[in-house]
C-alpha cells in the first residue's frame, strides 16, 4: 500500500518539531555535533559531557574550535585519545566549515561514512588508531583541500583508490599503514610529491612496486610488512626478473599478433661467419676489468696497511678516543644470536651528540637522494630530531677471504669495516661530511652523516 505524499511530509515536519524543541536555541553544526554525541556508545573520560543542547552554538565545547569570524561555525574537532567507543554519524557532512577532524586513539567501529566527501573544506583528517573497518570512500579523493590524511592502524579493508594520490594540496601525512588493505599499488601514486609522507607498511598489497614518479624516491621502510610485495627498493625480486631466456609466442601466433610480439624479450643473437671486430673489443673489456681488479686490490691493500700503521703508531690518547667511539653513552649495541657461529649486528653512535636509537633510524621515513654502483643514499626524517643521510653499501664481503665462512672470518670482516667506519669519524674538515653513527650486520653497512639540504657537493665547496 502506497503511503500518501503528505503523510511522508507531516512526519518530516513534526520531526523537525521534536528536534526544535530539544535544542530550539542550537545551530545547524552544534545538531551536527550531537549527532556525533548520540552515536558514541561509551565515553569513559566523560569528555562530551560539556556538549549540551541547551548551548547557543557548540564554540565552548570541550574539543571544538570555531572560526574566528563568528556565527558558531565549527572549524575543527580533536578528541584524541578519549577512548570514545561508538561510530561515525553521517551528519558530520553538515559542518560545511570544518576544516579539521582529529579524533585518532579511540575504539571507534564501523565504517567511514560516504558523506564525509561533502566536508570540501577539510585539511586534515586523522581516524588512526581506532576500529574503523570497510573500504576507503572513494569522495575522500574529491576534498581539494585535503593536505593531511592519517588512517592509520584500523580494521580498513578493500584496495588503494587511485583518486587519493590526485589530491591537489596534500603536502604533509599520507598514513594507510597496519590495515588489510590488498592489491597492487596504483600508479597513481607515482604522482604523490615527494615530500609527502607515504606510509603503506602492514598491509597485505602485493605485486610489484610502480617504478613512477615519487614511488621511485621512496625508501624501504614505506612498503615493509606486506610479504608479497616486491621490487626496489625492496631487497625483494619479482618473479620472472632473473629470467632471461626470451619466450618464443605459441605456434600459429603470427608477426602482426601483439600478444606475441609481447612475449618475445628480445631476437636472438645473429651469428656472423667472421668477423674480428667482437673478439677484439671483448678482449679488451676483458682487459679493463682485470685492470680494475687488480688496482681496486691494491688499494685496499695499502690502505689496510696504513690503518694498521697508524694504529700500531699512534698515542694512547688517541687509542682511548677509537675506544670513547665504540663505547659512548647514547650508543646502542645488538648483536643477534650468537649460537652456532653465526654473525651478529652493531649499531655505533661515534658522535657523542647523536641520540638517535637504531629502531627509531630503520622505521624513520626515508628518501633516495643518490644511487651509484657503491650504494644507494637516503634521506632519513624521523619523528623527532634532524634529517640525517643514510649511505647504504652495496659491496658484498670479500668471499675469496681465507675462513670467510668460519667465525673467525666474519669477525675479521666485521672488525675491518669498524676500524674503517671509525677512520671516517675521526676525520674533521669543514668539507667533508661529518659521520654521526655506523651500522653492520651480515646483510647491511650503513653509514649515518649529517644531512646537508643545500645542494650538491660541487655547489657546497664552490658556492654556486
């Protein structure tokens, strides 16, 4: 049976009656606000206990700001750390002024509302910490305004939507870590600027990494904790990268077939009756490389033998100093099991003014700055403190070493490339990067120096 039009409109009316009575001197956003205050559940801190229907306009509540041009519109809502138990009310869409909605630490549940699209004023956007669950809503790509957006540490499920990556004014967090989150990466988010935070750790993404745009500049600690995930700058292959045998197309595929043409890596090498032009030049790229060898050899050699020198010569001054370097306050040391022979790990602040823990340095936001055949360079930002640059070497350890596989062998490799890593800390000049801490472990060297973010070498030495 059909319900009369102005049955729908009588019951419209005498609800906005009802409300009118219970919160008649109350604007459109302090009725927003206690839609929010109706739908928690449970407020253990009674925080919301200020937020009153009797009120003008909600600009005294506790964890409401206003705009300063008056007429109790709401310009921002922080209730961190309240363990607020409850959902997201839809009327929140009706504070068309906000521009600021904090509420991370709390055990809210439920999805995010759709209607939070209608909020084209909000800056900053911040659900971590909390039991939210359900897709990312696809309006959260049409805030304009959008500048920070942490959704961090939740129950959020679905795939990374592609708009997010197109928002205009993101310049700050763009935190997705520690939810279920699957799929592959867009490329879309190659277009992230780089000076964004990304965090997308503790996901269950897969596939390999977008090598576009900002991704490319992204450091390793972004993508950590999703196992199926793989590409630089995870040490992680995909599958197929270390095939190069070329994958000839099926029987009948023709020269004109695309998909054939797409499976064939590259021709096969053609074979030429004589010519002497190959042998020549691969003769002499032999040449070169054994060259290279041999002086890369005696380099070390000789710089083994003046470290060794100028140990065994200097003052007992300076012995104390190389000893302060390993043993300084501050200083964390960790070395992983010692049974059966295998190699440990150690983290050496030779600076006495660098604080930084190891933990803090592997989980810190990273950004390649420099690649060469030596290593890759980051730039570290952590929560707290200054920017400092990461070198990450690449050499692998010397296999031919006599040992190399025993304990002993390692022992010697690892003591090696401290008493070098702290030849560098002693070293003092005005242009020469000054080393703060260094890293081993059997599969890592890391070098920690002060950042400089002026340029480039050439520009720092010359002034240009």
């Amino acid at each position: 049976m059909a319900v009369p039009r102005g049955a729908v409109a009588a019951a419209v009316v005498l609800l906005l009656a009802m409300l009118a009575s219970s919160a008649a001197a109350l604007n459109t956003d302090g009725l927003a606000l206690l839609a929010l205050k109706f739908a928690v559940s449970d407020d253990p801190g009674g925080v919301l206990g200020s937020w009153q229907d009797a009120d003008a306009d909600p600009c005294a509540w506790s964890g409401v700001t206003c705009t300063d041009g008056g007429g109790g519109r709401v310009a921002a809502v922080e209730l961190g750390n309240a363990s607020l138990a409850g959902y997201l009310p839809s009327e929140l869409s009706l504070l068309s002024e906000l521009q600021t909605l904090s509420l991370p630490y709390n055990r809210l549940s439920g999805q995010i509302p759709v209607a939070v699209a209608a909020l084209q004023k909000l800056a900053a956007l911040d659900l971590a910490h909390n039991q939210l669950s359900g897709p990312i809503p696809e309006g959260i790509g049409r805030l304009l305004s959008l500048s920070r957006l942490d959704l961090s540490s939740n129950q959020l499920n679905g795939t990374l939507p592609p708009a997010i990556a197109g928002l205009p004014r993101l310049s700050g967090v763009l935190n997705l870590s520690d939810n279920h989150f699957t799929g592959g990466i867009p490329p879309e988010f190659g277009g992230i600027p780089v000076a964004v935070s990304l965090d997308l750790r503790g996901n269950d993404l897969e596939g390999e990494i977008p090598q576009v745009g900002s991704l490319v500049n992204q450091g390793p600690t972004a993508f950590d904790g999703n196992p199926r995930l793989c590409g630089f700058p995870l040490k992680v292959e995909c599958a197929g990268e270390r095939d190069d045998e070329p994958r000839m197309p099926e029987s009948g595929a023709g020269p004109s077939d695309p998909g054939a043409a797409a499976e064939v890596r590259r021709p096969p090498p053609r074979r030429h009756a004589s010519s002497p032009t190959v042998p020549i030049l691969a003769a002499i790229v032999v040449v070169v490389i054994v060259a290279g060898v041999v002086l890369q050899w005696q380099c070390r050699r000789r710089c083994a033998a003046a470290t060794g020198d100028e140990e065994e010569k200097g003052s007992s001054a300076s012995a104390k100093e190389k000893s302060a370097a390993v043993t300084l306050a501050g200083s964390e040391e960790r070395r992983s099991g010692g049974g059966g022979g295998e190699e440990g790990e150690v983290f050496v602040a030779v600076d006495d003014g660098f604080g930084m823990e190891l933990e803090e340095l592997l989980r810190a936001s990273a950004y390649v700055v420099g690649k060469s055949r030596g290593g890759i360079v980051y730039r570290v930002v952590p929560v707290r403190g200054a920017a400092v640059a990461v070198r990450r070497l690449s050499e692998p350890d010397d296999g031919g070493d006599s040992g190399g596989g025993s304990e002993s062998g390692w022992r010697r490799r690892r003591a090696a490339f401290e008493a070098e890593a702290a030849a560098i800390g002693r070293a003092r000049h005005p242009n020469v990067a000054r080393l703060r801490a260094y890293y081993y472990a059997p599969d890592e060297k890391l070098l920690i120096y002060d950042y400089l973010p002026n340029g480039s070498l050439h520009s720092a030495l010359h002034g240009w």
